[in-house]
C-alpha cells in the first residue's frame, strides 16, 4: 500500500516528466508539447505544463523560469512563433528561442524572467495562445494574508506559492487543496501561531524529500503544537535520514493525525526540554523511525503499525523520561508488528504499554538497561536479543499474562531479563 501511494504522490507531482539538469534547482522541468494544424483558426497542442496536462485548441500554458519548454511542431503553412505580444507577422519575436518560425520542427525556449508571452502563428492572427510565466519561488512564508487558508491563494503567501525545492514557513493554520513537495516546513518562533494545523482537502498529500537541508520538519515555537492532520511522506531524494527537530524550550509538540509514510528513516529529536511526538495514525513504508534525545513518543489510540515494516529506534540517552516511549494503541491493535523490533541503543529508555496484545514484535537492548512497563496482558510479544544489558519488565498488578513466542534460539547474551509485579505462571516463553 505505502509503495502505491509514494508512486501516485511522485508521479502527481511531476507529471511524467524528466527533472531539470540544473544543479541549483532540480525542480525545475523539462517539459514537451506537440504542435499541429487542421485549419488556419487554432493551433492543437497536446502536452503538460506546470498546471498539469494541456491539449486542444489554443490552451493557455504556464511555466516556471528557467524551464526548457520544447514546442515540436508539425503544421504545414504555420510558422510558429513565440512573442512578447500577440499578432500576426514575424515582429516582436522573444529573444534566445530556437528555430523560430519553423513548421517543421522543434521550437525551444528557457524562459529568463517571469510575464506574460504568446505563441502565434506568422499569417493567422486567430491562431494564437498565451503563455504566464512565474517568477521560482523556493522560500516563503504562509501568512494567510488571504484569509482563506489555502496553499493555492497566493496572497496568502510572504512571497508567493512556493514552486521548486522549497523551504516554507507556516504561520497560521494550512489547508492543502492539492498534493504539495516541499524540501522543509517549518514553525517561527517570532512569527507563528501557538498551535499549526494543516489539513487537506482533494485528498491531498505533503512529501518531505529534505533536499538541501538537515531537518524537513522544525517546530522552532516554543510551547507551541504542529499538528499534521493529512496524509504526509518523508522520501529523501538524496538518501539519508531526514530529521524532525523540536528546536525550542517549553513544551513543544509535533502530531501526526493521519498516515505517516516513511520511505526513509526519520530521525525525531529535541532541544533543551522535553517535547512530544504524538502518533494517531497509521505508520506505514519501511524507513525506521528513531527517537534521539529530549523526546518523548506517544502512540495513541487509533495508531496503526500493522503495515509498517521498519524497526522502532530508541537512540537517546538520559534519564528523567527523557526517553519515554508510551504506547495507547487500543487492544488488540498494533503497537509493533510481529517481523519488526523495538532496538534500544541509549540509556535509560522507558517503554510503557497500556493496551492488550499490541506488542508483537521483537526488542533488542544490546548492553543498555530499559524499563518495560506492561500495563495490560501480552498474548505474543516477540524475541528477546540483549548483549550485556538488562531488560526490565514491570508487570501492573491485574496483568495476569505475559506471553513471550519461542525465544529458546535467541541471544540473550551476557545479559539478564529481571521481572517485577508478576506472580506465579505469569509470564511464559
């Protein structure tokens, strides 16, 4: 499921065309439209352009500067041009295009500044189109100036609707009316709301790809919520682990509501104080989710890990719940399916499962020495691997089973498994 929604998300959002060579910006496209001519009233194209697919007669087009537009033309007794201003003849023709004016060929231009321009034919004023070109925008700021929320309503933005690798700042709530890559979004300490929602409408969905930054997702507003209330996706570009970082004191929260889809691992990690990454929804694709320092994780109840086939990561050390993972997910729900494990690699980690059968799968403790807090029955909990460490399961005083599956093949170690609050015929292997 998570690879088929990656792909519909990758190819919504670039159309089935080939990315841009252009190192500075690899989000600029290289599109290409065929061109002919049935009569002397319109030309016919069939194409994309930044809007989406283009055809029939004389559609307006709209392209970014410093994309390669490739017209291929095929229409005898039309000459084809492309004009600062529209009308018949072969004046006011745009400068740097190639081969203007063929009938037979390939047209292709790289528009240098943003404004208004026509295709037309030479003898036939009827036979024309236009063609808005916008300006790159890679940084802004969503101010809701517009009033209305919405990604698509460029007054809402600081500098317009970001359209390449960007980096977007949200400062009030956020409704996406179409699926959005951006490189970064982040809070403002100085400028945004307490509390950020960003929903969805159209069955919208925002992509991370982390391109040219070190962390997708910054909450920088201090005792503030970024709450994520659509689909979201985190695939690298470049292949690495993205970073979603808490990056202020007081309380700061950041909160997924709907499907998290992780195509790479995602690295949660906090500043000066304690913060929450909150879960409410399906986790989904196969990049590990890590916990570094200052977090704490809760899992809530409608969370789904069921599909997700990464591991679990508690790589912060610390004490005072500075390493807290705490897991809500209904009975019988999923907590951690059985193929994947909790890997504990920092001190002092604390794990706490308050609904029945929802712990699965594996943990592995290596030399560290986690709490395991059991707060309801466990029919199937998975393999234990520890090295020197100790794993310490707290059983609540009405669990009355915690069933492990067959660990006799797994290393345990040196290590040691110390147990409290069970009685007798409690906990079985």
């Amino acid at each position: 499921m998570s690879s088929k929604l990656y792909n519909f998300v990758f190819l919504f959002f670039i159309f089935n065309l080939a990315f841009s060579n252009d190192l500075a910006n690899p989000f600029l496209v290289d599109y290409s439209i065929s061109v002919t001519a049935s009569s002397n009233s319109n030309y016919t194209l069939s194409g994309n352009d930044f809007n989406g697919s283009v055809s029939g007669d004389d559609p307006n087009l709209t392209f970014i500067v410093g994309d390669q537009i490739t017209f291929n033309v095929n229409a005898s007794g039309h000459p084809f041009y492309l004009k600062t201003v529209a009308g018949s003849g072969d004046g006011n023709q745009i400068s740097g295009v190639t081969n203007q004016g063929t009938t037979n060929g390939a047209v292709v231009w790289t528009p240098a500044a943003a404004g208004t321009y026509y295709y037309q034919c030479g003898p036939h004023t009827a036979m024309v189109g236009t063609i808005t070109i916008i300006k790159s925008t890679s940084v802004s700021t969503f101010n809701n100036a517009g009033g209305d929320n919405l990604w698509s309503n460029a007054a809402n933005w600081s500098d317009g609707i970001p359209n390449v690798a960007t980096r977007v700042t949200v400062n009030s709530d956020l409704i996406i009316d179409s699926s959005v890559t951006v490189a970064q979004i982040k809070m403002s300490n100085a400028t945004s709301d307490a509390s950020v929602t960003i929903t969805a409408t159209n069955d919208a969905i925002f992509t991370f790809t982390g391109v040219g930054v070190t962390q997708p997702v910054q909450n920088n507003k201090q005792s503030s919520s970024f709450i994520f209330n659509l689909p979201v996706v985190f695939d690298s570009s470049e292949d690495k682990t993205e970073t979603l970082r808490l990056n202020s004191g007081g309380d700061q929260q950041v909160t997924f509501l709907s499907s998290l889809i992780l195509n790479d691992e995602l690295t949660v990690s906090g500043k000066n104080k304690l913060h929450d990454l909150n879960i409410n929804g399906s986790l989904l694709g196969a990049g590990n989710l890590k916990f570094g320092n200052k977090v704490q994780a809760n899992f809530g109840a409608s969370y789904d890990g069921s599909s997700h086939t990464g591991d679990i990561i508690v790589a912060g050390t610390g004490t005072d719940n500075d390493n807290l993972i705490t897991s809500n997910v209904l009975d019988d729900g999923t907590l951690l399916a059985s193929a994947n494990k909790i890997d504990v690699q920092g001190a002092g980690a604390k794990i706490i499962v308050n609904g029945a059968n929802t712990l699965k799968g594996n943990i592995t403790i290596g030399d560290n020495d986690p709490t395991l807090t059991v707060n309801a029955n466990q029919s199937a909990i998975g393999t234990i691997t520890m090295g020197a460490g100790t794993l310490n399961l707290v059983l609540a005083a009405d669990v009355t089973s915690a069933a492990f599956v067959d660990n006799s093949s797994a290393d345990w170690g040196t290590g040691s498994l110390v147990i409290t609050g069970a009685q007798d015929d409690e906990v079985s292997f």
